[in-house]
C-alpha cells in the first residue's frame, strides 16, 4: 500500500523546472533511496511534500489523505518528519532538551506554560532512550552545538525520528562525514527505523550507502523520475549509468569505496 | 549511572545552586530599608521595577531571539493606565491599578505582537521601536486626554485597602518598598517557571533554529506572539509599579530611549542568563543615578559604559560572573 503518492507534483524556481511532473510512491515499510545528481530535484521534492514549500500545481496524497495545502505543522501532526542536509538543530540546548522537544511537540506538551519541564519523568526517559539507541547517551547534558559532526548527523536524525514519524526523510544522513564513519551511522539509523516500524526515505549521493541500505532506489534527473526499481534493477539500467557518469556500470558496489553519483 | 539518578543529583545540585543565590539575596533585600538610607531604598525600589520590566523583555530577547526596540510602549502602557485610573476614575488601589496595566499591557501588545512577530531580527526590532514611536506621539499630542509633556500626576495609592501614611517618603521607602519587593517576587517565580516549562523550552528552540522548531511541530509565530505578549505584561506591570514611585506618568518613558535603557540595562546584567537582567537593572539604576547626580554629561558617560562592557564583557556582568564561577571549579 503506498503510504505516499504524489500526482504530477511541479515546483519551478523562475525558468528551472526543480520538480516536474513528479508522481512519486512511497509503500508503507520500505526504505527507499532518493538518488540523482545535484540539482535533480530530490531535496525539491523533500521540501514539497514536507511543507517547506509549497507546490505550483499537482497532489500530495499521504496515508489516504491530501495533504496539499496542509502547513508543515499539520504534515508533522500526521506523520511526515524529516531531518536536514544541513545540521538543523537547537545548539544551545543540551542534546537531552533537543530530544524532549519532539516528545513534548508530539504529545501537544509545548503549550504548557506553568510547569516544570524538568518534572516530566516520562518525556526525559524516553529523551535518555533515544540517544542511548543513537549512541548518544554520552552527551545527554551536552549543548547540541558542541559535540562532533558525525554526532550532530545522528542527533538531527534522533530528533526527527522522536517525533515518531510514519514517514521519515533523510536529507544526506552521512554528507560531510568521513567515509569511515558512514557505515555506522548507516547502521544505526537503519537499524533503529526499522525496529521501529518507519517508512524512511533516504537522498543520499554515497552509491554504497545506498546499494547497501536501501530496498528501492528512485532515481531523479533534471526534475523527473529517470528509473525506480530494486537496487539490482538500478544496477543494470543504461539510462541510470549513463546519466549519472562515475557510478557503477555492473556489478557489486566496491566496499568502502567512495563512488560519488555525478558529483 | 540510571537516569534517575542523574537527574535526581542534578535536582539536588540545581536546589543547592539557586539556594545559595536566593536566601543571601532575600535577606539582603528584606533587610535593605532598615539598614540603608531611605535615598538609597527609593533607587532600590527603582532598580527593583526595572528589573521586573527587564525580566519581560529578557523572554523576548534571551529566550525567544528577538530584540524589541519598543518595550517603553509597554511600560509607558502601565504607567499611563495608572494614570487614568486616576484621573478618570478616581480610583486609589494599587491592585486594581496592576489588574488595570495587566489587561492593558495586555491588549496592547497582542496589537503589537500580531504586527510585529510576522518578523524576525532587525525588522522585528524597527517594526517595535516605530509602534512604540506612534504610541509617544499620542501621548504627546493629545495633551487634553494625557497632560502631554506635562504628563499626568499619579499619587501615592493604598497597598491591599490600606490608606497611605502622611509621610510620603517614609510610605515609599517602607510599604511601598515590600510591596514592590512581593510583586518582584512573584515576577520572578512565575518567570523562572515559565522559562524552565515545555513552552519556555520551545521558545529557546524558535531562538536556536526556527526552521528545525517549526519542522518538530512548533508554531513558531503562535509561541512569539504568547512570549511577546507575556513581556509586554511584565513591562506594564513594571510601569505601573513605577507610576506612584515617580509620581508622574509622562512622555519620556514612552520615548524610544526609554526602550533602549531597558535593552541597555538587559546587556548589562547578561541576557543568556536568568538573573542578568535582574542584576542588570539594579546595576543600571544605581549607575544612572549616579551618573545624572555627578554630571551633566551623564548619557556620555553610560555610553561609555557600554562601549566598554561589549568590548570587556560581551556576556554581561552575569555573564562573567558564571565564567569566572566555572574557571574557579575547574581550579579546585
């Protein structure tokens, strides 16, 4: 069942048609890759369905229900979260109170004026548990600003997915990251959205991260969608490799390798 | 180490920590008017209201992110709605002119708020600093209604149905003096609760990165206008408080000026802490007092104070205060 469809989604900046005609599914469980070069449209297309922007013309059908003209705040309330390219998060608050933020945001908390927020036991628990799963348990009193990138990659997704989203985007969850340190992010934010049951989608430019983690690849190019299929499908379309020079052309992706989709 | 037991110990510590400053700082000020001169307690009392003011907007600026340039409409507000509770109404109740500058201040700054929050950084700030502007020209042109730059005379009132005493100084350094010392009181408990509550806590994510506040579900232009609003409530009550104190509502405290010795006094005291402003505003009020009685050039002369405090402590006197504190536990 398709958790997400778009229907002809287009969004132009001036002449650039960023997203056009764009009717892109996402079914309920999988994790999908969202793949193309710079400028393909995949963090349009994120932006669009996500609320951060609004549409020129076409439908945004989540969970049954259209969502089109819904702000972000009500896409959030059904269940679309998202973490960010760019590390987004409240830097001058401890990692903990980045976390309790979703958690009082999801449970309609945050319009509480007379109470304590530090008296909420249940919401600082599951604070504490979600960075123990992220790994994080470490710099729970930390301001958020302070603590490494590669943490700060995983911090931003901890509190999208506090939120306990039905559908999670990924916005490059590795991008500034060494190489090294990939795999295990990867390791982690799957491992952890899969246990949880959530549809995630994943924009990631690293093609073994994305070979390795993903259960269908959609690949986007100039605003369309060029090829969607299983990462063996993917793999062996011409139009997919001729596109994107300086991926794979056949074959099994090399580990640990540093394949970059047409950057 | 369980969560409990983190958070238990930092319970603990907090208690001791905030302790520590408030029995100390309590029994000075309780003791004040009877050991210091009643000049002095009059620029306590000052100080007092002005921290209160300062307080409100320190919500605005320390924790929400925004920086009004318009907080003396605010204050003004107060000031003004004690006034004609006089003058028109004849009333003398020092509570009902609170309840009276509370809903006031109120109204007054869900106008602004609605107007002004739709921005952020300096928009937000000359969009404050020109509302609070309109604000002045009314009291200054329509002297039939407001005394114009006469202003409008506010008498002592009675405090809980209690008439004043004939002697007005000893009223203002003595029971006036611990009423605005309760009112402080009660500020700056509801204050602390409401910046250490889930929306406090929200309102300092809106200050961090209102992109990623408003994609965890945040209503970011909800959540500043309640802030706006409730610094605008702090401020008048602050006025309002200052009114029988000065004896007089005027138009110098509706000026933009007056908005930046409230933005003046904030730095001062160290707006990424609680208590700076507090401090702040005590600080500010000796310093001008003084600084008025020693020359006339006295604006020169906090001019330089404050080119010298963003140049040597950027953070405030608090500021520097918990740096030092932290230098000194690291030492030890």
């Amino acid at each position: 069942m398709n958790l997400l469809a778009t229907q002809a989604l287009a969004k132009s900046f001036g002449d650039n048609r960023a997203v056009d005609a764009v009717d892109f599914n996402v079914s309920e469980g999988e994790v999908l890759a969202l793949i193309g070069s710079n400028g393909a449209g995949k963090t349009t297309l994120v932006n669009l369905v996500s609320g951060l922007l609004q549409p020129d013309s076409g439908q945004i059908i989540f969970a049954g229900a259209d969502v089109t003209r819904q702000s972000s705040y009500e896409r959030i309330k059904v269940g679309i979260a998202r973490s960010f390219q760019i590390v987004n998060l409240f830097d001058q608050l401890s990692c903990a109170d980045n976390i309790a933020l979703s958690i009082f945001s999801r449970e309609g908390k945050t319009a509480k004026l007379i109470s304590l927020a530090g008296s909420d036991r249940a919401v600082w628990d599951e604070a504490h548990d979600v960075l123990r799963r992220f790994g994080l348990d470490r710099q729970m009193a930390v301001p958020a600003g302070t603590i490494s990138h590669g943490e700060r990659k995983l911090l931003d997704v901890a509190v999208a997915y506090a939120l306990r989203p039905k559908l999670l985007f990924l916005d490059e969850p590795t991008s500034g990251v060494s190489t090294r340190e990939k795999a295990p992010i990867m390791d982690v934010v799957t491992s952890i959205v899969r246990s949880g049951g959530i549809t995630v989608v994943i924009i990631e430019h690293d093609m073994d991260i994305v070979f390795r983690y993903s259960e269908r690849i959609v690949v986007m190019h100039q605003g369309s969608i060029l090829a969607d299929g299983t990462p063996d499908e993917i793999r062996r379309n011409d139009a997919v490799t001729t596109t994107l020079i300086g991926s794979y052309p056949t074959g099994e992706p090399v580990q640990g390798g540093t394949g970059h989709a047409g950057s | 180490m369980s969560m409990g037991a983190v958070t238990a110990s930092s319970k603990v510590s907090t208690t001791v920590r905030v302790g520590a400053w408030i029995v100390p700082a309590a029994a000075l000020l309780l003791a004040a008017p009877f050991v210091i001169d009643p000049f002095q307690t009059l620029t306590l009392t000052y100080g007092l209201i002005a921290a209160i003011g300062a307080l409100g907007f320190n919500l605005l600026l320390g924790y929400t992110g925004l920086l009004s340039f318009g907080h003396s409409a605010f204050f003004g507000g107060g000031a003004y709605t004690v006034a004609f509770l006089v003058k028109y109404l004849k009333i003398a109740s020092m509570e009902l002119f609170l309840a009276g500058s509370v809903l006031a201040s109120a109204l007054l700054s869900v106008l602004f708020g609605y107007v002004c929050v739709r921005y952020t950084r300096i928009f937000f700030g000359i969009l404050t600093l020109a509302l609070s502007q309109v604000l002045w020209s009314l009291a200054f042109k329509f002297f039939w209604v407001t005394g114009g730059t006469d202003g409008l005379r506010v008498p002592t009132p009675t405090l809980l149905g209690a008439a004043p005493t004939d002697d007005k100084m000893d009223f203002l350094v003595h029971r006036y003096y611990f009423y605005v010392l309760a009112v402080f009181a009660v500020c700056v408990l509801l204050m602390w609760v409401i910046v250490h509550s889930p929306f406090g806590k929200a309102l300092q994510a809106i200050r961090d990165n209102e992109t990623r506040a408003e994609f965890i579900g945040i209503r970011i232009r909800r959540y500043r206008l309640i802030a706006f609003v409730i610094s605008g409530i702090f401020t008048g009550v602050a006025g309002a408080l200052w009114a029988p104190l000065n004896g007089l509502a005027s138009p110098d405290i509706l000026v933009w000026t007056f908005s930046g010795e409230i933005v003046f006094m904030t730095v001062l005291g160290g707006f990424r802490t609680f208590v700076g402003p507090i401090v702040g505003a005590v600080a500010f009020t000796y310093l001008k007092t003084y600084a008025v009685g020693f020359t006339v050039y006295w604006q020169l002369l906090l001019g330089t104070v404050l080119v010298a405090l963003v140049l040597v402590l950027p953070t405030g006197i608090m500021g520097a205060v918990e740096q030092l504190a932290s230098k000194w536990k690291r030492a030890s």
